[in-house]
C-alpha cells in the first residue's frame, strides 16, 4: 500500500480584492505517495504556483486541509510551519535563489544552520551533497561565477542538504538553455530512482513527460 506522504483535501485559496474575493484555486484533492514523481502541469494563472505554495507549507489555504505526515498543518503557526519547511521540504526555484555574496557551500548548507547543526557538520554534509552533483571543485564560488546549470545543481544541493521527505521543485529549468535544462532534469530522474518524491511544476508538456504522472490545473481546479 502507498504511504502518502502529502494530502490536500478539498483545499481552496482565495485573495480579498476591492470588490469580489479571487478565488485562486477551488476544492483541489490530491495526494503525493512516498517515491512519486509528479509532474503539476498548466498554464500561467493556473494556480499551479499558489498549490505548490500551500503544499510546500508557504501558505495556507482558505477552505479545505493539508496533511503533511500524516499531521494537519493547515492550521499550524508560522513558527511551525517554517520548521516543516526546513526539516522535510526541500526546494528548487527557477530563479535558483541563491545568496549572491556567499560561495556554493555556504549556499548548500543554508537550510542546516535554521536545523541547528555546527560548522563542522554543516561544512562536511553541503561539501558531500557539492560532490555528489559534480561540484567538488567549485564549492569555493560565488553564484556570479558559476553557469546557470552550476547554479540550479547548488540550488538542488541546497534542497537534499537536510534529506527531506518531498521536494518541491518550481520550473526548474525554466532559466536555463535546453540542454542544460535537461540535465537537470535528468539529476530529477536519477533521486527519484534513489527513493526522493518530487513534484516539478511546469507548464512545458516536454518536462511534464520526464515525471511518472502528469496532473494538470486549469483555472484552479484539477482536470
């Protein structure tokens, strides 16, 4: 039996406006199983970037619950939410959101300093991920010196640091050429095949096809 890892349960997001509340996503139900890989595939205004948002613990929902670990934590506090966050979620962004001034370790080991680990350990568990992603040479780098493949790969470093229970990976290779895009999203393939569940948001059909299961939203609903 499938251990699910994620469930959203009737979940619905609106945002007040002047007149009428925009209702952003509506009555979504999903579950993501340990060792999936899936693919949240639509169009831009979808609502596919406000679902990862509320899965990844980034925000709440209106209606509706978010099950994380078998726990409830639609109605949790910042606070605990910013530890779910770091403790299970790791996250790629298309942008790669790494901190300019700070070389690729420090980048890699980010999520350990909020998890409390010291130096050492901190140092030793980013350098092992750096490696493992062909970066051995470059942990001494800032982001301006490193290509936009290198930069995503630290970024991916950065997300697994903490071995998390799901990774959340928005448009990942939407900032890069084709053929680094797709060894990126090789590296995807190759943790899944490793056990790592991972949902990547995209609204190219040709990346949606590299994951196991496609689900599609239009218009804040799953169809």
């Amino acid at each position: 039996m499938a251990t699910p890892i994620l469930q959203l349960v009737k979940v619905g997001k609106a945002y007040k406006s002047d007149s009428n509340p925009v209702e952003v996503l509506k009555n979504i139900n999903l579950q993501i199983n340990k060792g999936d890989f899936i693919a949240l595939m639509g169009p831009s205004g979808s609502g596919k970037s406000t679902l990862m948002n509320i899965a990844g613990c980034l925000d709440t929902p209106t209606s509706g619950k978010v099950v994380f670990d078998g726990k409830d934590v639609s109605k949790l506090s910042e606070a605990e939410l910013a530890q779910i966050r770091n403790k299970k979620i790791g996250f790629v962004f298309q942008s790669f959101n790494l901190i300019p001034r700070t070389t690729a370790l420090d980048n890699a080991q980010l999520p350990l300093i909020y998890a409390g680990f010291n130096q050492e350990e901190r140092n030793q568990l980013a350098k092992e991920k750096l490696e493992k992603f062909g970066l051995g040479k470059r942990i001494c780098h800032f982001p301006n010196q490193l290509s936009g493949g290198e930069q995503q790969r630290v970024a991916i470093a950065r997300a697994l640091v903490n071995n998390p229970t799901i990774i959340l990976a928005d448009e990942p290779t939407g900032n890069l050429d084709s053929k680094t895009g797709k060894e990126i999203l090789e590296i995807f393939k190759q943790l899944n095949k490793q056990g790592n569940t991972i949902v990547l948001v995209t609204h190219d059909a040709e990346i949606a096809k590299k994951a196991k299961k496609i689900i599609r939203i239009y218009d804040g609903q799953i169809v």
